[in-house]
C-alpha cells in the first residue's frame, strides 16, 4: 500500500496499480471493469478481468431501480463470486462506474470490495497487460442477500426533499453550467430529457473532478480535506447527500466522502436530476439567467 | 429491391446471421479498422465537418469527396478524437465501407432502421444516443454539400 493510500481514513478500500498486479493469479480477487463505453472491456481488459455493466447488470429492466436481491445474488453466482471474495473495481472515465458499481455492491452489503485508484487509464498509461481473453469462472453459490441497504447509503426523492426542507448539507457534484441551470447535461453529453435547468434548493456546487488528480487518481487526503472541509464546510457527522444527473458521478464523491474522509453519514441520490429535474411541483433553484 | 446501397445491405446481412458473441466481437474488429477510414495529409475533400457534439465525447471530423463526373458517387473519410467511444469506433468504419461509392442523394435516403440489425437490440437499448451518431453526420455533410452546389448553381 502506498503512502497516499495509507493516509486515507479507509485505505483498505483503494488498490494501486501495484497491488493489482501482484494478485491477479489471487484467486481470492475478482477483477471487475465497468464504464461508460459498453464495448470497451472487449477491446481489451485487466486479466481475469469480468464485465459489469451498469444498465445491463446493475439496473433492472422494466422500473427505475436496482437489481433486487436474487438478481444481485444471481449477477455474483454467474462470475465465481462469493461473499468472501475481494472485488476489485476498475473502468473509463476516471471511475465513475466503478464507483457506482462498488455503490451498488454495498447497497447489498458485499464488504469485501475495493477500487483501483486511476482506473482503467493508468493501468494502460503505465503499460500493463491487457488482454482481449474473457476468464471463464465456475459459478459460485452466493447467497441471496438479506435485504438491500438502501436506507443507509441511498438517499431517495421523497427523502432528499425532506432534506432540503430541514436545511441539511447536499453536494452537487455536477459541472458548473449544469448546477447554475446553463445546461441540462453534462458538457459534451447528450439531452436526457430534463425539463429544466438548475439545482436543489440549498445544494452547494462542487464538481466531482475536483476529487480527482490529472491521471485519474484521487488526490491526497490533505486537499481533499482542504475541499470538502475547508471550503464546503462539511463535518464528519453531517447527514450529506450528494447528487449528479443519474448517480454515477455522485458515487464518486460519495466514496471520496465515505471511505477517503470517513464521514460517517453520506447517502447518494441516485434518481439524481434527471428525477429531481423533472418531477412535478418539485423547487428548483436557477443561477444561470 | 434493398432499401440500402449493396455494400451496407451485405454488412446488415451479415451481422443478422451471428450471435449475440460473434456480434460483438465482428464490431471490435470494425472498431479496430476505424483507423482505415481516416483522411490522409494530402487528400482534398469537397466539404470538411469537423466537430465536437454534445452526442460525443470527442471531435469527430466528417470529410466528403463527391465525384460528379461518375454520378455523384460519395467517398467519406472520418477522424475520430482518442476518446470517441467503442461503438461509435465501430459505426464509423461500418458506415464508411457501407456507403462509400453510394450516390449523394442515395446516402440521404437511407433509413436509420438498419442500425439495430448490425449492433443488435440490446445494445441499442443500451446505449442509444451512441449508435446513430455517425450515420447523422454522414448525411448532414451530404445535404449541406448538395445545399451549396444548388446554392452556387442558383447564384
């Protein structure tokens, strides 16, 4: 472990790609890739490497929410995980989705699970082995879990409202133009159907990439703190919510606030804006003209 | 008769025939080709589109060559920025074997139904803003090229 993940209130949940290297024979470990770009594990991934995508895997088909506990249970079976395997998260986008899948494997309580820091890129960057071979694992027994944790790290619409009526802390973790209602949509990213521009009354902007170093990695405790302490004024024991437009991005920061920091009460807002955004007779606050 | 120029038609036909695997893979092998499809230094091109929508993650550049002595016959070459998505990748160097050699005013008419044939429906559902993309701006370079000739033969 290195010194920058040494320092972090849970280092236990970040891997370098050190670490990774030497435990890809481990067959205790499993390799997970999730991105953005659906097809781009196939083009080469980590060895040993599996694919979990968000929508296919992760969402259920016909409502807007997660797979429910068989389907959890059913996802963990088809690539050889059990409840004592060390799940490794990696991807595109500096992590986003591996953020959200390691989200999403909390929300069932699958603890034994860390995140590569710098993801997919600076695997690549520092000219590791891909390979376009997809592992074959035996199917594994994983027990259904007992319930799904959305009351602990899930923050849903009617609950976020109530939030913001109680003045509680919320962290939206969009890009600048989305937070002032500029756009409704993430810079170079297509319309989504949002109705209508701006942020959660009370929100405080503070943009995900700010976590996040040039290559990827998450920056130092020292900045982070420096953000979310010193300029967002967030404590370790606030009840925060954070939010983005479908959750991905706000999983990010909600790990930087959970694991990297420790605070102790942190929910992420996976309806996000384009719930929020759209739902009727629901307030909105607009900085943009 | 095919709705589709015979190039494309013998693509959508063989992508209908694999599986969800052999699919998938044949689209990585497109997606690697894209390089193929880019322009050269030296080429001169009758209109040049080059962009960054919010429908992408990066620039992508639409050049066209219209060969009006052989029957406006189109040749389409593309640059994709390093962070153009896989399946855009692969859309790109299907479309571009597809339609190149296709009449300017056929490009226009081909129908867009075609898509979910080639990259199948799953990942349709998926990822459906990504698929149609390219297909978007090939024929929006070919409607803005004939606009101008009509215009300069008007003026």
């Amino acid at each position: 472990m290195n010194d920058k993940i040494a320092a972090y209130a849970h280092p236990e949940v970040l891997v370098d790609t050190d670490w990774l290297a030497a435990h890809l024979e481990d067959p205790s470990v499993r390799v997970i890739e999730s991105n953005e770009d659906i097809l781009l594990y196939d083009t080469g991934h980590i060895p040993g490497a599996v694919h979990i995508d968000w929508r296919r895997d992760l969402n259920d088909a016909t409502i807007r929410d997660y797979v429910d506990e068989d389907g959890f249970a059913v996802l963990c079976s088809r690539h050889g995980i059990t409840p004592d395997t060390n799940v490794v998260f990696y991807g595109d986008k500096s992590n986003w989705w591996a953020c959200y899948a390691f989200w999403v494997f909390q929300l069932f309580g699958h603890d034994q699970a860390r995140v590569l820091d710098g993801g997919r890129a600076k695997w690549e960057v520092e000219g590791r082995t891909m390979t376009r071979e997809k592992p074959a694992y035996a199917p594994s027994d994983y027990p259904r879990p007992a319930r799904r944790r959305d009351d602990e790290i899930r923050a849903f619409q009617d609950q976020t409202l109530a939030h913001m009526r109680a003045g509680g802390p919320m962290v939206d973790v969009r890009s600048p133009g989305e937070f002032s209602g500029e756009i409704t949509h993430m810079p170079e990213y297509p319309q989504e159907g949002v109705l209508r521009g701006g942020h959660i009354p009370g929100a405080v902007s503070c943009p995900w990439a700010r976590a996040a170093q040039e290559d990827g990695t998450f920056k130092p405790v020292e900045q982070l703190r420096g953000i979310y302490q010193g300029e967002l004024g967030l404590g370790e024991d606030d009840d925060i919510i954070a939010y983005c437009r479908i959750g991905e991005r706000s999983s990010h920061t909600w790990f930087v606030l959970k694991y990297l920091l420790g605070y102790n009460r942190v929910r992420n807002y996976d309806g996000s804006w384009t719930e929020w955004g759209n739902m009727v007779r629901t307030p909105i606050e607009r900085t943009a003209g | 008769m095919s709705r589709y120029p015979a190039a494309l038609d013998e693509i959508i036909e063989l992508f209908e025939m694999l599986s969800e695997e052999e699919r998938r893979e044949l689209l990585i092998s497109y997606a690697d080709a894209a390089v193929r499809h880019e322009p050269a230094g030296d080429e001169v091109f009758d209109l040049e589109d080059v962009r960054k929508d919010e429908e992408c993650t990066d620039t992508v550049g639409v050049f066209l060559r219209v060969d009006e002595a052989d029957g406006d016959r189109v040749e389409f070459r593309i640059s994709l920025g390093s962070k153009v998505q896989t399946l855009t990748r692969a859309m790109t160097a299907i479309l571009c074997k597809g339609l190149n050699g296709t009449r300017a005013g056929a490009v226009l008419d081909v129908p867009a139904d075609f898509v979910p044939r080639i990259v199948g429906a799953e990942l349709v559902r998926l990822r459906s803003q990504t698929v149609y993309y390219v297909l978007g701006r090939m024929k929006a370079a070919v409607k803005v090229y004939l606009n101008r000739r009509r215009a300069a033969a008007a003026g």
